[in-house]
DNA sequence: TGGGAATGTCAATGTGGCTGACATATGACG
DNA sequence: CGTCATATGTCAGCCACATTGACATTCCCA
C-alpha cells in the first residue's frame, strides 16, 4: 500500500509521542476490559469461566480440533487446559472423539447444549463488536485490524490467520 | 466525519457478516496477548504481576491520585488493591502521603524506583505500540482507536478521555 | 455529637494459571 | 517384536489475583 517516503518495509517511522502511544495502551486496557464483559456475565450465570469460554470459542471455530492444537492456540499447559475440558464434558458441552487415523488423539466437537451456549457467548460479543464497528465506520474497521495484527506476535499470527482444516 | 447515507448517530450500519465480527473478536484475543506479553516478561523477572503493573501505571499517569481513585480506575475491589499497593509501598515503589485538605485521603506517588519500573515497563509497552502504529500507518492509528473507544463502556470511556487532575 | 467517608486489614473462598511426576494407549521404526 | 516417542489424562502442590464479609481507625462535616 502507502509507501510514501523511502522506507523499506512498510515501516512508515511516524512522529508518535509517547503520549499518543499511552493513549492507544489504555485504549486496549479499557477496551478489553469492555469487550470481555458481556460474556463474563453470561458465564458467571452459568457457572463458567474466561476459561471456558475460550475452549469453547476455538472448539467452535474449528470443530474436531485436538488437544494438542486447542492447547497450543490457547497458549496454555495440558493441565490447565484438563481443567477446563473435564468440566465441559462432564457438563455435556463438548464431545470428545477417539480419532479414526490416530487413535491417541481426541478430537473436540461442541454438542448442542455447547453449541448453544457457544450462540449465546458469541452473539453478545458479536453485538459489542457490531455497534463499535458500525460506529466508527468502515476506514476504521480496515486500520483496527491492521494495527492489532502488526500488534501480535509471529506465532500469534499464524493462529489469526489461519482457518479451519481437518475433522475426524 | 464521512455521514454518507441517510443515518442519524453515525452509526453507520454496515453490512458485517458474523465472520468477519469473528474476526474481529480474534483481534481482539490475539492482540491482547501480544500487548500484555513484553510486561509480563519484565514483571516475572522482578517479582511482580500484571496488577502491580496496573497500579504503577495508574500512579504514574496520575501522581497524587487517591486510593478510591486508583480503585475506580481498575474497577477491582480495595481488599484486592490493597495487596499489592501493601508490596508496592512496602518496596519502596509507591509512597503514600496523607493528603492535606483532607486528611483521610491517601495520595499516591512513585519513588524513583517506581518511576525506573514504570519507565521500564511502559518502554517495553511503548515500542510495540510504536511497531504496530508504523507498520500499519497513520490513518489505521486513528480508526484503531475510534473502533477500540466505540467498544468501551460509557463509564470507562470517561477514565479514557480524562487527563490528569490534582496533585497534593 | 454523631453519621458517613476514606482507608486498612483479617479471613475465607474461587478461578485459573504454573511445575513436576506419573500412567495409559497408541503410533512409528529398526 | 521390542523400543521409543507421541497424545492424552490426572494427581498434588503452589501462586497470583480476584471476590465477599466483617471490622477498626481516622477524619470530615452537618
């Protein structure tokens, strides 16, 4: 795109104040302090957790996922993770499958009780993010992302842009 | 700004699949990560967590600020502030000074080692940012913030916008 | 003088991270 | 076949950080 001056690699050297840098670092403070509120009221009727919440989003996004791939998106230990996913079972919200090629693996899928509470989780955040995008405007949603993209590490990346892939 | 159609409160009511909100929800996780990650690093190796972090934070953009103040601002309970400002004091990061209209207020400011922590932390903070908002460019630095202040609440949009007050 | 505000603190509890250790089942390979 | 590695599950203990509830102190103010 914009690559106005004489730099190399998109890197545009803008004069930025550590005032104007404060302000985006509180922008993200409050702003996910917003954004992950609406679900923690949900979850706290129910019983859950921002951990739940979180395995329950990936498993969603990507049904059939494993363990292993749960844990590396979620950047958690095993342990941690076990937690989380014994309840979920237990409770009925997520299934877990013996693979058909590789049988050690287990692979996750939401049941309906999960997919429903998944909707209900997912609908109120989509409406928080809805009204903020609707508000700003289109240009907006474009510099939102790129700047929260180039705010995340490389791995991280990978993990964002990356869609969905197997089953079974 | 760009009122283009015909809506009234700039809400502009764009056409936003689930998808691309999902999208947007990642962002959010994603980046989150990214931007509490050079902190947590610093904090590990001094012994601190993320609530000190906050704390100092809070301390240093407003020095003087009172306890109820600072409790507000981090929307936690003044037991949970109470531990680490305790640490904070005891290790001579924050000082605590009776305040002198009214004696019952505590005004907090940081030492000279409070300021080298925050100075230390806020660099790290500062560059990421400073990262993200060159490579992605001016114009996505201002919707990054229309998009993340839209997504606030109404009540925490005010900490966001208020600068700096008393002192004594 | 008495109520309420600002602060500090003790105790108990819950969530959600972590490390370390160990067990089981299965795949892969020589 | 035997061996090693992988994928998963689980127990135990620890820590950070949040909560509620109760109570004490100091001080402002009507």
């Amino acid at each position: 795109m914009a690559e106005s001056k004489g730099t190399q690699s998109g890197e545009s050297l803008l004069f930025l104040t550590d005032e104007q840098l404060r302000k985006g670092i509180e922008a993200m403070f409050f702003a996910y302090r917003g954004f992950t509120s609406d679900p923690d009221k949900i979850l706290e009727a129910h019983g859950y957790g921002r951990a739940h919440h979180r395995a329950v989003h990936f498993i969603a996004r990507a049904p059939g996922t494993t363990v292993n791939a749960l844990l590396e998106v979620l950047g958690v230990t095993k342990q941690s993770l076990n937690r989380v996913l014994r309840a979920l079972i237990a409770h009925e919200l997520v299934e877990s499958r013996v693979g058909k090629q590789d049988k050690r693996e287990r692979h996750l899928h939401l049941t309906q009780k999960g997919l429903a509470l998944e909707a209900e989780l997912s609908q109120a955040q989509r409406t928080r993010m809805r009204r903020a995008f609707s508000q700003a405007g289109p240009d907006a949603v474009v510099g939102f992302k790129q700047v929260l993209e180039a705010m995340m590490d490389e791995d991280q990346k990978a993990y964002f842009n990356a869609l969905k892939e197997s089953d079974q």
